[in-house]
C-alpha cells in the first residue's frame, strides 16, 4: 500500500498538463463565439443605419459611409460587402462579412438581409 502512496507524487503535474489542451481549446471556442457575436450585432446595426440613411441621402453614399464603418470594426480588408438599393419608398440592403483566414474554416461567412419601408411608422 505504501508503494502506491509514493509512486503518485506527479500525477497532479501531469493530470493538469493533459488538461491544458481542452482548456485552451475551450476558452479559444468561447472568444470565437463572442467574437462572431459581436461583429453580427454591429454588422446588423450598420445595416439598418444605412438603410434608414438612405430617406435623406442616396444609396451610393449611405454604402460607402457604413462600409468604412465596417472596415474599422473588422481590421481586416478583404471584411467583405455592404449593399444598399433604394427603388421607390423601400430601400432593401445585404451585408456579407467574410471572416479573417483563421476562422473560415469554422463556418460560412455571414450574410445578413433587411428591407425597410419609408415613412416609417410612428408608434405613438
């Protein structure tokens, strides 16, 4: 029995060593999410501001301006597109962010759609 005793004195080192992997892998699964997270709320906001921006401006104008928004929040240049396209009292856009190389392999880039209808309606 006391031989058992004495022949565990490093398996508490190399228990942790093992786990320092799925640590890693976990807390690098977690930024990833909070990171993807984070650029589909802005890349959403950006969009319906362009398209808001597009009752007083022209659609040209209002995607290039919330393009070089973009671009500063992804830190990348090849981040991908916003489009904006006016016809009539609706204006519909599509933003399309390609992530940088290190995370495409973790899924397809995102792609957000919208479609507003001007005057907007109050809702008091």
């Amino acid at each position: 029995m006391g031989y058992l005793l004495r022949n565990r004195r490093g398996q508490g080192l190399v228990e942790s060593l093992l786990a320092l992997p799925v640590i890693f892998l976990s807390l690098f699964a977690l930024s990833f999410l909070c990171y993807r997270g984070i650029i589909f709320y802005c890349a959403d906001h950006y969009l319906h501001e362009a398209l808001l921006c597009t009752n007083e401006s022209t659609a040209m104008t209002c995607s290039f301006e919330y393009e070089q928004r973009l671009a500063k929040i992804m830190m990348h240049k090849n981040w991908g597109r916003l489009s904006v396209h006016k016809s009539g009292s609706q204006s519909r856009g599509e933003v399309e962010v390609n992530f940088p190389l290190i995370a495409k392999n973790f899924g397809p880039p995102l792609v957000i759609e919208k479609k507003v209808s001007f005057p907007l309606k109050s809702s008091f």
